[in-house]
C-alpha cells in the first residue's frame, strides 16, 4: 500500500507505543529509518521470553517490520550531525523519550525545524511536554491506571486489572499516525511544519468517551462491570453448555428477536423487561434467568438460532482460535514474511484496506545498524573515508 509512499520518517523510538506507530506507517509505504544506539539498540531487541530459535525478541519482531535501522550515537558531535543530515532531507522526527532528552541531545524541534521547516515533529510521552507530572516515568500499566481504565475494566467487587491489550501504549501510537497524517495534509496545503505533543494520558483519557459524559450528566463514578454495560441489558458474556459467548442487544430491535431465540416469548410481554429501561431496572433478575436458559445448549447451537433471529452474538475465541478464524484469514490478518535466518514466519496483516488490496508486503525487522551504510551513501552522499571517520569515533555502527 502506498498512502505513505515517499514519506520518510526518522523513528528515535522504543518500546511499543512509538514502534508500533511507525510500524503502521512503514506499512502504508514510508520508508521508516530506525535510529538506534550503536550499543544494543532499541532494549526490544532483548524483550522476552519467548524468543526466536536464533535469539531474537518476538516482542521486537512484531512491532518493527518494514523497517531499516541506523546505529547512530546522537550522545556524540558527530553522530548528532549525521542526524541533521538525515533531517534535512525527511519528513517525519519521532521520538518517545521524556521531556527535556531532545534538547539536551541538541535535536529540538526548533533546532530541527531550523534545519528543515517543512518537517513534522512528533513527541510520544508519558504526560506531556507540560505539567507536574512531566517528569515522571511510565509504561503502559501507569497510563491505564492513571487514565482510568483500570478502574472500570474486571468485576465488580474484585481488584483492579490492567486490560489484556496494551492499550496504554497502542493508542499513542495509533494517536501518533493519525497525527502526523493530518499534518502531513496540512504541509501539502501550506507548506508548513508541525510539532505534536502526544500525551499518552491524554490518549487514554480521549478513551474514555461515553464514561466520562455519563459521570458529567449523573454524578455516578463509573466501576468495573466485567462484560456487562451500564446502559443495556442484555449484553455481556454468558457461559454456555461448552464454552461461552457474548450476546448485545444493543437496541430494542434486537430483544424480540432474543426472545424467540431463547424460546421465552414471555419475556417480552414481562413489564420488567418491556423496555431497554425496563430491563436496566430489572438487570439481575433478568441476567438469573437468561444465564439459566443459556447453559442448556451448546456454543455453536446457541450462534445459530441467535443469528437466526438477526440478534449480535460471538464467540469468545482464544487468541489460537483468532489467528486460525476463517473470516480473519480472508482478510489477511495473518500473512508471512521472510526472515534472513529463519525463513517464512507468521505475521500479522494490516487492518487498512485500501482499493481493494487486502495484504501488505511484510518485510522482517532490520537488525541492528543493517541499513547504516547503504542510508549514509546513497541517501547523504557520504563518501567511505567519512563513514570510517564516523565509526572511528563511535558515532555509527
């Protein structure tokens, strides 16, 4: 896919929540140039366990495809300067360290727009460029606990726990791209620059959407309801004769049809369950009864006579069963890529669908430095005697 096709991006980032953001771009086509320290690199590299059969981090592995890597010193005066280089001529800086690690390095975004006006820089932190907490350090647990998702996510009357995805960081980054997309729109109008302050507590708090304007609009601080919903009932899991799912009768359309499908007509007629309204009052003895019906048939009988009747119910499938589902595997969701040492390996596919093109080419992560060389002379013209230079300083690897 090309909707980043000639958009060159220096990603100074690590860990997941800017990784994964360039990765969607590299995806979509930019050519993303992975800076990282001559000495070890991105810490991802070493994430784990599990582990490739050649010791290769599978948490590095699915955040950095399609990517090229530059072992770069920023700490050194001449490594700082083949980074101004680069910038030059680059559309995108992206970085995640904390507040205040740019400047120091000399690498600013006023520096760097002095160098290159037409340059995007976008920031990934924890909290902001701005504010008391600016300072404080964070992974993806401290932004779902500060965001508010914790609070609301696991059962009611049980402790908090973090959501299985990281969510924290997988919004930045997300967040991230749709940014720098925005404003690579905008440089196209105008021709101008950006600098993006992406606050990863500002993402999550972003997430909070509907919980946050009920609280305005009742005064209730919203808690953790397992799989349930604060406004609609029925919707949630229920356990099965051999396994569970998930029904949603997120509109009143919907709860006829549920009714015939549980074979309780009755229910509908119940002025406890008239209404959505009705049912909310009514939630527990409501869910009594259904939990009961539900654990007489199978899983797969209960799909099909919900279906049937056009009523919203899944399966909860186990990540095994996601990655061999038939419908994710017609949208190649799970594609291949060609490792140098390994050869074919699985890997996800990209969810953006674009003229019809399901897949997109999947190429491994780089190791580290691979591309340094071939960045440096062709893209900056470097002769070999200085790229020699720079590695007698330290500067590149």
């Amino acid at each position: 896919m090309t909707l980043f096709s000639g958009v060159r991006v220096l990603d100074l980032t690590r860990m997941l929540a800017g990784p994964y953001g360039t990765m969607l771009m590299a995806d979509l086509g930019a050519e993303v140039l992975k800076i990282e320290e001559p000495d070890g690199g991105d810490p991802m590299r070493v994430m784990g366990p599990p582990f490739l059969p050649n010791g290769e981090s599978a948490y590095f592995l699915s955040i950095n495809r399609n990517k090229k890597s530059v072992a770069l010193d920023l700490t050194k005066p001449e490594g700082r300067q083949v980074f101004h280089d680069l910038v030059r001529v680059s559309d995108v800086v992206w970085d995640n360290f904390r507040p205040g690690i740019m400047a120091r390095l000399g690498c600013d975004p006023p520096r760097l727009s002095a160098l290159n006006p037409r340059l995007i820089c976008c920031s990934i932190s924890a909290y902001g460029q701005e504010g008391p907490y600016r300072d404080w350090p964070a992974f993806d647990l401290a932004l779902q606990a500060m965001g508010g998702a914790m609070s609301v996510t696991g059962e009611e009357g049980r402790a908090p726990v973090r959501m299985g995805l990281p969510m924290g960081d997988l919004a930045g980054g997300m967040f991230g791209a749709f940014a720098v997309a925005g404003a690579l729109f905008r440089r196209e109008r105008t021709g101008q620059g950006s600098v993006i302050d992406l606050s990863l507590l500002d993402a999550q708090v972003s997430l909070l959407t509907y919980l946050a304007q009920y609280f305005w609009t009742d005064g209730k601080v919203p808690g953790p309801m397992g799989s349930g919903h604060a406004s609609v009932v029925p919707y949630q899991a229920l356990q099965t004769h051999d396994g569970s799912l998930i029904i949603a009768v997120f509109a009143e359309k919907f709860w006829g049809g549920f009714c015939r499908a549980v074979g309780k007509a009755e229910w509908e007629r119940d002025p406890r369950f008239a209404t959505n309204a009705d049912r909310v009052r009514n939630r527990q003895a409501l869910i009594l009864l259904v939990e009961e019906v539900f654990k007489g048939r199978t899983t797969r009988e209960w799909l099909d006579v919900l279906h049937r009747e056009g009523v919203p119910a899944a399966p909860i499938q186990r990540v095994d069963q996601v990655l061999s589902d038939p419908q994710v595997l017609l949208r190649k969701m799970v594609g291949s890529l060609q490792h140098p040492s390994l050869g074919r390996l699985p890997s996800l596919g990209s969810p953006i669908k674009v003229d019809g093109t399901m897949e997109v080419p999947l190429a491994p992560p780089p190791a580290l430095g691979e591309h340094t060389q071939e960045i440096l002379t062709k893209l900056l013209g470097y002769t070999q005697a200085q790229i020699e230079g720079l590695r007698g300083h330290g500067a590149i690897a």
